[in-house]
C-alpha cells in the first residue's frame, strides 16, 4: 500500500447499511469531534441487507420466531435465546426514541409502523408445542401480553387470510403479541445517515471499494479504497476500522491479518420470496405470521407470511424460500465463497460440510423446488391464494459463520459475531440475522469492547445513558424497567402498547 494518504480520521466504517450508520450515530452522539468516513462500493446506503425488499423488517423482537425457542426433551421449551434478542430490540427502540425526541428523525412513520407478530402452527404435536410455548413465556414479564388462540373465529378476526378457503376440522393454533412493528431498514439506514451528513467531520463516499486494510507500526489503519468511476486508487488512515460490509466482511478480515480472525469462512445462503401488492388482498392481513422451519433448514427460511409497509404502500411477503448461490453479496460475484477459502480456513469450512449434510441436502431441494411447489407452502398459511396476485422477487444473500472449534475443528453458527482485534482498534461483525433488529445492541458491544477506557474516562456512559436509559439494566430480571421503557418508546415511536 504505497499510495499517498489522502484521508486522515478517527472512524472508518465499511458498509453504508444499518450496522454503519447506527454505530457511526452513537460515536457522534457521544463525541461530536470524532471524524467519520463511511465507503460504500454502491451508488446509496442500505441497497444489500438492509434493503427493505431483502429482509423481513419484523423487527426481531423474538415474539414470533419459533426458531428462537427450540424444544427441550422433557417438553418445556427453551425461551432463553429468545428473551436475549427481546431485550435487545429494546435497545433499538430507545436509541431511536432518542432521535425522535431530539428532532434528529422528524417522523417515526417515516421507518416503522405498528404491527401485530404472531406465530402458526398447524398439526396436533406443533399445537402442543405453541401450547407450551405460550405457557412459559406468557409467564415472563416481557411476553405478558402474549395471547394464545386455536378458536376459528378468533384466528379469523386476528388474520384472516390464515382462514378462507381453510378446512374446518385441521388443528391450528396461534399466538399474538399485538405491540409488534413492521420496521423498513432500508428508510431507516437513509434517516441515519443523513442526520449524521449535517455534521460536521463526517464524509460518505459512494462507489468508492474498499481493497485492502493494512495496519501500520504506529497502530493505525491504512484503507485502500478505490473509486470505482475513476479507477483511481487512494488511502485513508484511520484509528479504528468497523467492517459492516455484511458478505464481504469475510474478505476484509481476511485482508486485515489480525490473528483473532483466523480460521474464520462463511457460507452463503440465497433466497426468494413470493410478494402481492394486490392492496385489496394486502389491506386485509394486519400482521407478520410465522411457521416453523423444516427440519435442518437455517433460520432465514422460516416461512412467514408477512405485512410489509414501504414507501406509504401496504404489500405482502412471504417467503423466504431458502437457495444457494456462491455469491456473498447480491451486488456480488459467484467467485466470492471459492475467493474466500484459504489455507488457514480451509479444515474448518471442510468439517462444516462433512457435519452439516442434511443442510446440503435442504438447500439443494429448495433450489430444485417448482413455483408449484413453493405456492403450495403458501396455501398452508392463505389457503385461497391466487397465482395471479403474487410475483417472485429474490430476497438478499446471507453469509453464515464458519468459525473455528478445537473439538469439531469448524462449526457453522446461524447468528452474528463480532471478531476484534487484541488491540481493539478493528472490528468486524460476521453473520446474518438478527442483525438489522439488534444493530443498536451490536454498537453498545463495540463501544464496550473497543472504547472501554473512553467510555469510562471520557464520560461516554454518562453520554450513552441519555440515549439509552436503561443501559446497564438487565430488562430480563427488572420487570418493572423493562414495562417502563417500552411504554416510553411506543409513546415516542407510535407503537402500540
């Protein structure tokens, strides 16, 4: 990298999606002086994974994911996993609670609307497993509200399109939390960065790739970053670098060399959704209704049928139906995951795929599946649906981790993961969902992990308790602060509560 510096700042971020733009609003929430560059390799911010056609905007508040609540073998259901994503959606709603209060977002309408979460099941052993379900978290303080139904006219009342066309006899069952949203990050990311493009000392560059980081002796950040109109190739020097380029974070790490970042891949998952603007059919289902997953099959493929509201207009998704491609991004190349292997990753991607066949085996069936097919699982949740209404649109591609493990050698994980350096001057988050929901909790895990000392020294915490009142608050164990807080944020956010 022997390019002349023409760029010197505090903050690199790569990546111009909601993980960048949230974690770039805390840093100037809590030191208006740092100097931020954020490089993008496409023509706008949120057009990957935060796009609000390539991800669900259910505002994963883990109230209907049932994969967030596996079975135990005494029959009870674990809950655990999902009060932790419950909770850290919280953290969201008070980071944006905060720009709303403080004019920076003018709208809470602009990015999120109320909307009901329900979970479906049908079959007698997944109606005892809704059942069980409904019982345990019912019982906690954050799912109070939860209801339960396998009433017909009751279903029918809460989503009706579940029910026309329906077997009378077929045992179905649902639940509901009716403070649900319909969140499109892809408006979000927008409102973020161009409340942070008013301040002063912070720079977007769009296409402008980045192709190498390298450290230098005195600890910073070299960012060769190339501007893909004029080919022209330059370097930006930089404290700390956060990778949010969601696929090709994998590359990045790669390229940086940092120890704690070897043995890590990744596997792509693509996908494909069935989509109605029909607003006739549209206006009539008020909710994100999810089923469970098959059997082996990664957590991006539980099929939901689901409302979603972007740019003023009311559509349907369902969907997503997982697929493979070699891709990494959707903007990507089929060369990415084959690009990506090298020697100290290749055993841990290797024993990925000897211990997860069965996954191997669901993808390919899912890529071979007709459009018959695929409408087929859509009648299971609207029974009536209509060839004619619906259009098949390709959801974005998601990067799963292959990390490695001293017992198995590699292990493929279906959540995100920030790996940082020892000197914490670089971090990069790996993985997939629920990143979009949780990017407020990842950034407070990036502010804690690599700025500790400002956070202690500088008055940081003073600063990020203004933003997020109940940072430091376990929202799991303090019931009263966890009622509080969701009570403020829907009044602020519009929500219901």
């Amino acid at each position: 990298m022997d390019k002349p510096i023409v760029e010197n700042v505090d903050i690199a971020l790569i990546g111009a999606g909601i993980m960048s733009a949230t974690l770039a609003t805390f840093l100037k929430e809590l030191e208006p002086s740092l100097t931020i560059s954020i490089f993008e390799r496409l023509n706008d911010c949120a057009q990957e994974s935060s796009h609000p056609w390539n991800n669900a905007g259910t505002g994963h508040a883990a109230n209907c994911e049932m994969n967030y609540t596996p079975p135990n073998p005494d029959g009870t259901v674990d809950i655990s996993k999902a009060l932790e994503v419950n909770t850290e959606f919280d953290l969201s709603r008070q980071l944006w609670s905060y720009l709303v209060t403080k004019g920076k977002i003018k709208n809470p309408r602009d990015f999120i609307h109320p909307c009901p979460h329900m979970s479906f099941v049908w079959g007698e052993d997944n109606v005892k497993f809704l059942q069980q379900r409904f019982r345990q978290m019912s019982a906690h303080h954050c799912y109070h509200n939860m209801e339960y139904s396998d009433d017909p006219k009751q279903i029918d009342d809460w989503a009706p399109l579940l029910m026309e066309g329906r077997e009378s006899n077929e045992k179905i069952a649902v639940t509901r939390v009716a403070t649900g949203a319909d969140v499109d990050y892809g408006a979000l990311t927008h409102l973020l960065i161009a409340q942070l493009s008013e301040q002063t000392g912070f720079s977007l560059h769009y296409k402008h790739e980045v192709i190498d980081v390298k450290q230098t002796k005195d600890g910073r950040w070299n960012v060769e970053v190339k501007n893909l109109i004029t080919h022209e190739k330059q370097v930006t020097s930089a404290k700390f670098v956060f990778v949010g380029a969601g696929g090709r974070a994998i590359e990045l790490l790669q390229k940086s060399g940092i120890p704690e970042g070897k043995g890590f891949g990744g596997f792509p998952v693509s996908g494909i959704w069935l989509r109605c603007d029909n607003e006739q059919i549209a206006g009539r289902h008020h909710a994100k209704v999810y089923g469970k997953a098959d059997k082996g099959s990664p957590p991006m493929s539980v099929p939901h049928l689901d409302t979603r509201i972007i740019g003023g207009k009311r559509s349907l998704l369902f969907g997503p139906y997982a697929g493979f491609s070699s891709k990494f991004l959707k903007h990507g190349s089929y060369l990415d995951l084959f690009e990506s292997v090298h020697l100290n990753n290749i055993e841990p991607m290797l024993a990925v795929a000897k211990d997860n066949w069965s996954l191997a085996e669901y993808l390919v069936g899912q890529v071979l599946q007709t459009s018959a097919h695929q409408f087929a699982m859509l009648q299971k949740f609207y029974p009536d649906a209509q060839h004619e209404d619906w259009k098949e649109v390709v959801a974005g591609q998601r990067v799963q981790i292959i990390k490695p493990d001293h017992d198995k050698k590699g292990v493929l994980e279906f959540g995100t993961e920030l790996i940082t350096s020892a000197d914490k001057s670089f971090s990069v988050l790996m993985g997939a969902s629920p990143g979009a929901s949780t990017a407020a909790f990842i950034a407070i895990n990036v502010l804690k992990t690599c700025f500790d000392e400002q956070l202690k020294a500088e008055g940081w915490e003073t600063r990020l308790k203004q933003i997020i009142p109940t940072y430091g608050v376990d929202l799991k164990q303090d019931a009263k602060a966890c009622l509080d807080i969701r009570a403020a944020t829907a009044k602020v956010l519009q929500l219901d509560n």
